[in-house]
C-alpha cells in the first residue's frame, strides 16, 4: 500500500525544481520512483534516513537555508482528518518539518486509509518542542488546557487530552505559550491527502 501511494504522489513530483521529502517509508519509496523516472529535481529534508536514500539513489540533497523555490512537498503522518489537519508527533522533528511545509507552494501528505479519520481524536499526542529551561513552566500552562503532559525527552513534552472541541483555539493556545518552539498538530496546512486503500488511490483536497 504504501508503493501505491508513493506511485500517486510521483504523477505530483515536477520534473525539475526543488521539493521537500519527509520520513518514513513511503517517502523511501518515492525517491526510488522518482530516480527511475529521471526527474532533474532536488530535494530538501529533515530526515537522516531521508538524507540516506537520496544520496544512495544519487539525488541532489540542499540544506533547507540554500533552497529558494520549493514547488512542492511530501511527507506522512500519525493521523489525518476530513479537513486536512493532522498530527506528526511520532518522529520528534516537526518543527524542521513544519519550516518545510510553510516553505513549499504545496505541502501533501502520503497515508494509507487506516490514518484517514472524520475528526481528529486524541489517541495521538500533541508534542511540544521545547525550550528545555522551560519544561516546568510549559507543563503548567498546558495543564492548564486540560492536558495530561509526559516528558518525551528535554526538549519534547507530549500531551494527552480527553477531548477536543475548538482545534483552531487549541493550536493558538499551545503556540503562545513562552517557551513553545512548534508543536506537532498540522492545522490547515496540508493542501491534499494522497490515501492508499484497499480500493485504490483517492485524494482529499481543500
């Protein structure tokens, strides 16, 4: 499944240019689809494992300060909603994968349909990247929303919630607290969802 979707999302890779590429394997696949199909692109990256494919396969891969132009970039993630949100709290790295996201012209997500949700539910923690001096104050203020909070490590907190009623006000809230530098929900920034089903390919756009 995740070979079918990562051959949907080669048909949105451009022939040349600069794209972003995630993690995962999905992501792995694709790079292998997109030497094959000889496109002249390069590619901008948070992940080392990416990193790792792309100099295998022999595709150009740029420091995310040198890139000008992003066209487009692909990425996976923990859950998606009907409305394009989604959490990215499993890798650790969201904040150099949101820089990623906001950069490209179009940012798409390659899941396959048991990450495809109606609403996002709260089976996945939101993760905080923290400034590491501030864990105890950021563990307040987010008690303070009604989250559960767990230390992932120094600089990552994740946080539980029972329930979420305003996903806007939420990720508003989580942002402004000081000490904050990202946090791994993904609010309105997706532009599609290429989803491997049992069925085939289907797209979920905005």
């Amino acid at each position: 499944m995740k070979r079918l979707c990562a051959k949907a999302a080669l048909e949105l890779v451009p022939d040349h240019g600069t794209i972003g590429l995630g993690g995962g394997e999905t992501i792995s696949y694709l790079c292998e689809y997109i030497k094959e199909a000889g496109k002249a692109i390069e590619a901008i990256t948070p992940s080392d494992q990416t990193k790792k494919v792309c100099k295998q396969l022999g595709i150009t891969v740029i420091d995310i300060n040198e890139a000008q132009d992003v066209t487009i970039a692909f990425d996976g993630c923990d859950e998606v909603d009907q409305n394009l949100n989604a959490y990215k709290s499993g890798g650790g790295i969201h904040t150099k994968e949101k820089i990623i996201a906001k950069m490209a012209q179009e940012y798409v997500l390659l899941v396959d349909e048991t990450k495809v949700v109606e609403k996002l539910d709260c089976k996945v923690p939101i993760v905080l990247e923290i400034v590491p001096e501030a864990a105890s104050y950021v563990t307040k203020e987010a008690k303070k929303l009604g989250a559960k909070v767990k230390e992932r490590n120094e600089k990552l907190l994740e946080l539980y919630f029972e329930g979420i009623s305003d996903l806007k006000k939420l990720d508003q809230d989580l942002k402004q607290i000081t000490g904050v530098i990202e946090i791994s929900l993904f609010y309105q920034i997706a532009a599609k969802v290429v989803v491997a089903g049992t069925d085939g390919i289907k797209i979920i756009e905005s």
